[in-house]
C-alpha cells in the first residue's frame, strides 16, 4: 500500500502545509500525472481541488513532467528540474523519475487552483499582528 507526503500550497495566501495520506486516500493519487487534477478531499481538504505540480520518489529523485511514465530514466539535461547548471552551455546526464504517480513516490507536490484551503492564513495573521503590537 503506497503512503505520501502531500505538500500543499496555496498561491492566494503563499503559504503551505504539509499531508500525510495513505490507504484509500493515497490510492486516489496512484496512475495519475503532473498537470492533473485531484480532489482536495483525499487530504482533508474538503471543496477544494488540487493540480499535482512534482514530487520525488524515495531516493530523492524529482519527477519530471516531459518523462513519460512512472519509471527511471537518465535524461541529459541543460537546466530545469533536477539540475542547474553552473557556466553557460553546460549540460548533464541525470537520472529522474517520469511523471506518473506510482508506489515508488514518496512526496507529492500540489497547488489549490480551486476553492479555499483556509490552512494557517488566520493563525499566522494573528501571530504576525501580536508581534506588530509588541514593537
């Protein structure tokens, strides 16, 4: 059974929180690709929908959304996901993960396109304001 790390973030507020799903929950995420959309409620996110950014699978490695499928592959790469070049023209062979969700994957990456997260925005407002008034 596959189990995930859901990083969740929510442009509106530029803030983010961090999932743990896993159990019928995590196998909503299973075959899907980055670009996707996902129901918010698979992490508790009711009346939200999530659109799967990127990730990593358990050795470390990003998923990259120009790789078919869920399986490694080693792609020569001049900059993006999963290398950045240090000189000009430089390029490298880097081995990534495809952009298919499987149970190889540990974290997932997410954004809310629709809908309200109302994760944090009022706790963190509420600290900053109180921190603003002790000054």
């Amino acid at each position: 059974m596959a189990d995930f790390k859901v990083v969740v973030s929510d442009p509106d507020t530029g803030r983010t929180q961090q999932f743990e799903v896993d159990g019928q929950d995590a196998n909503r995420f299973l075959g899907r690709e980055l670009g996707d959309e996902v129901d918010g409620g698979a992490v508790g996110l009711d009346g939200t929908t999530l659109d799967l950014t990127g990730g990593s699978d358990d050795a470390g490695r990003p998923l990259r959304s120009d790789v078919a499928g869920p399986a490694l592959k080693e792609v020569l790469l001049e900059g993006g996901v999963g290398f950045a070049p240090s000189r000009d023209g430089e390029r490298k062979r880097v081995t990534v993960r495809g952009r298919e969700i499987s149970d190889a994957v540990v974290q997932i990456n997410a954004k809310v396109v629709d809908g309200d997260a109302g994760f944090g925005a009022d706790e963190a407002d509420e600290a900053d304001e109180a921190d603003d008034a002790d000054e």
